[in-house]
C-alpha cells in the first residue's frame, strides 16, 4: 500500500498565545520540521496542509517527498483542512493523519499504525483508553473525507465506521499529549 503522512498545520494557536508551528524543540527543529521528519520515517510522502498566507513557513520545509498544499479557509476547522490534505493525495492508497502539535509521539507508534492498515480499515490508538493520533486511513475512506468540513476531523466517520476501525492499544500517551496550553510549553522535549 501506497502510505501519505498528512500533516495538519492550518489552526491559529488561538489557546497558546504564539503560533505552535515555529516552537523550536530540544533538537533545533520547529514543531512543524519534526512532524514531518517523524512521517518521513515511515512513509514515502508528506503532505503538509498550512493556511494560505504561510508560504514562508512552507519554504522552511524540506522538499523531498513533501507536497504543501495551502488552505484559504482554515476557519471552517480541522475537517476541512484533512479534506484538503486528502485532496491533494487523492491517489493514495491511504493516509497517516497527524496533527502538528504532538511532539511527544513516538515513531514506533507511527510505524505499528502504518503496518497494521489494511484495505478497507481504519487504525486509530489507544493508550489508557484515549484514543489519538495518528489515525491511519485506508482509501475506502476517501469519498467520504472529501465531505469533512469543520472541527470535529475524522472522528464522527470513524463512529459512524466502528466495524472497520482498529483500535490499537499502545503505551505511548505520545498519541494524545498535545501543545494547546502555555503550560503545555515546560515540558517541550520530544521522546
């Protein structure tokens, strides 16, 4: 199966204060430099979705395997910024969905999920009984991601797909320990 990593990075950090995105890690990289890097582990390309005025940002970006695709209406939501994702990759045979603010993900998750998707399937993990990210999508699920629009992203369409959803318990609480708080900032270390 031919694997994209779709990288969501069109919010406005509104919560934080500062925009997520350029926050530099332990490792000199910026939130955003790392996601990528994490995907470009495991999948052949990337997908970055960024607001339409960020083309700076897109230029700080590596080129390789990278494909930036520029959102107009970041406010209509985390749904319609995966649509645009889902758009530009449209021949894939599925899709690896990761926020950008999640620097504490371990990439032997993002490899277990790529492995573990079939055609046809959904993986999404758990980890204490909370589900997160990456959720890994096979391109049964296309058509109807080409219809998201606002915040909720993938989650009402996996509900409503339970039966093809595998839930993948993990010990990584990478999958949910997001940036949205500023005190979430003290303890920005990577794994």
């Amino acid at each position: 199966m031919h694997v994209t990593g779709v990288v969501l990075a069109a919010g406005s950090s509104r919560r934080l204060g500062c925009d997520k995105r350029t926050l530099r890690l332990d490792t000199g990289e910026t939130l955003l430099q790392h996601s990528v890097a994490r995907l470009l582990e495991v999948v052949d390309d990337v997908v970055v979705v960024l607001r339409s005025t960020d083309s700076a940002l897109a230029a700080s970006l590596p080129t390789r395997s990278l494909q930036v695709c520029m959102n107009s209406q970041p406010q209509r939501g985390m749904g319609y910024s995966l649509r645009q994702g889902i758009a530009a990759s449209a021949d894939a045979d599925g899709w690896l969905v990761l926020p950008v603010d999640l620097p504490f993900l371990r990439v032997e998750t993002i490899a277990r999920a790529r492995s573990v998707l079939r055609p046809g399937r959904a993986v999404v993990p758990v980890c204490h009984g909370r589900r997160g990210h990456p959720v890994a999508l096979s391109a049964y699920f296309g058509p109807q991601l080409l219809g998201l629009d606002g915040d909720a992203g993938a989650r009402r369409l996996l509900d409503r797909e339970h039966d093809r959803v595998h839930w993948m318990n993990v010990h990584d609480p990478g999958i949910y320990r997001d940036i949205d708080q500023p005190q979430d900032l003290l303890s920005l270390r990577p794994t």
